[in-house]
C-alpha cells in the first residue's frame, strides 16, 4: 500500500505528477496514478465512512505519527517480549493506510487545503524516521538506525529538489517508502520467527543495513535522473 502525495506548488515547485514506481500524487488531483489499492472496495468504504465525519486530511496525516510511533515502540521492545513484533507491523500498516486515506478524503471529499503539502511531507518524515531509528536499537545498532533514517530522509530530499526546478517529482526506488515499510513488515515477521528458534537479532541487524543500503541507492538513481533530463548536463 502506497502512502499519497499531495501537490506542492508555489515558491518554485510545480504541479506534479507520479514516477513509474508507484508512488502517489498530490492532493490535488492531479496527475493521478491509478493504484490498485485506492479502488479496492475497502479503502473506498473506509473513505467513505471518514467523509462521514469532520476528520481532515491533515489530521489523518498526523494521525499517520501516532501509528509509526506505535510500530516504533513496539520494535524497541520486542527484542524482550517477541508478540510485540505483530504489534509493530500493525503500527507500520495503518501508518500507510493513514498515507492512503489521507489523500482520497481530500481529492474524492475535497477536502484539500492550501497546506496540503506540508502535511504530505513532514509526518512522513517523522514517521519514517520514528521507524527506522526505533528499528537500529532493536537491532542493537542504533546508529545504523540514524543512518538509515538520514539515508530516508535524503530520498524525500532529491525527489523534492528536482520538483524545486520543474521537474516531474520522480518517486522510484529501489527503496521508496514503500519498499522500506514492506522490508520492515517482512524483517519484524521474520524476526519474530527467529526470537522463537534463538535469541539473535541477525534479522533486524540486516534488515537495518539493507535499508541503509538501498535508501543511498536510491538517492544516487533519483540524482542521476535528474541530471538526466537537465539539458547538456553530463550523467553522473
């Protein structure tokens, strides 16, 4: 499940659209990329039920923190008592659920506001850095883990400066948000099979590094892109 994007305009950024690896659009509207997941009849049920109330998409946003916060609290600790692990996919889920939803009540309630964008960027930055910290120490590294986080938030860094001067917002990966959130919901998963045939944590320790890995390729493919599309720059 994808997290949606909301349109960032003004001070130099244009209206943008989606790459081709999935990620979702603005709040807005426009552009949009179908995704499976927004015409499955249980996001436009849930959809439809929040539009019943005065929720926000901001406020589903936000909302967003509280679930990463409750999947980060739950890895920090479920080294010690292994259920939490289930508790910790569950927080990493309805947090992209919240990512979903947010933008469908704003485009298909019209709902959006003129800080939408702002909204769409930081809890996910807090969010995915709540996360992938929480992820470090209970891998016993935590600051493989503030790296990783680092390494997450430049993606959002590189994807939001080639906006900056007129480019398409280019969302590919090969770790993307959501490719970090799947390995973290396989990596809990698994570490919670590994907690009942020994007590390592080769799991996380792994699935730390490849997040780390994979976030820092993915700012040199976005980078590289970039460079690509600027007339008469040579491709790094």
């Amino acid at each position: 499940m994808t997290g949606c994007n909301h349109e960032f305009v003004g001070a130099g950024f244009k209206k943008m659209s989606v790459a081709p690896d999935g990620g979702e659009p603005d709040r807005q509207g426009a552009d949009r990329r179908p995704i499976a997941a927004r015409d499955s009849g249980l996001a436009r049920r849930l959809t439809a039920l929040l539009l019943k109330t005065p929720i926000t998409p901001n406020g589903i946003s936000l909302l967003s923190i509280g679930f990463a916060a409750l999947g980060a609290a739950a890895l920090v600790f479920a080294p010690r008592w292994p259920l939490l692990y289930l508790v910790a996919v569950a927080g990493i889920q309805l947090r992209l659920l919240c990512n979903l939803l947010d933008g469908m009540v704003a485009v298909e309630g019209g709902r959006g506001s003129p800080v939408g964008a702002l909204y769409n960027e930081f809890p996910d930055r807090i969010a995915d850095t709540l996360l992938i910290v929480a992820l470090g120490y209970a891998a016993g590294a935590g600051w493989l883990g503030w790296a990783g986080a680092l390494a997450a938030a430049l993606t959002a860094y590189v994807r939001v400066f080639g906006g900056s001067i007129g480019q398409v917002q280019d969302f590919r990966g090969p770790m993307a948000k959501q490719h970090r959130m799947a390995l973290m919901s396989l990596g809990s998963v698994l570490a919670l099979g590994e907690a009942w045939l020994t007590n390592g944590r080769f799991v996380l320790y792994a699935t730390a590094w490849i997040i780390l890995a994979g976030a820092l390729l993915t700012c040199w493919t976005r980078t590289r892109a970039i460079v690509s599309r600027i007339p008469g720059a040579a491709t790094p």
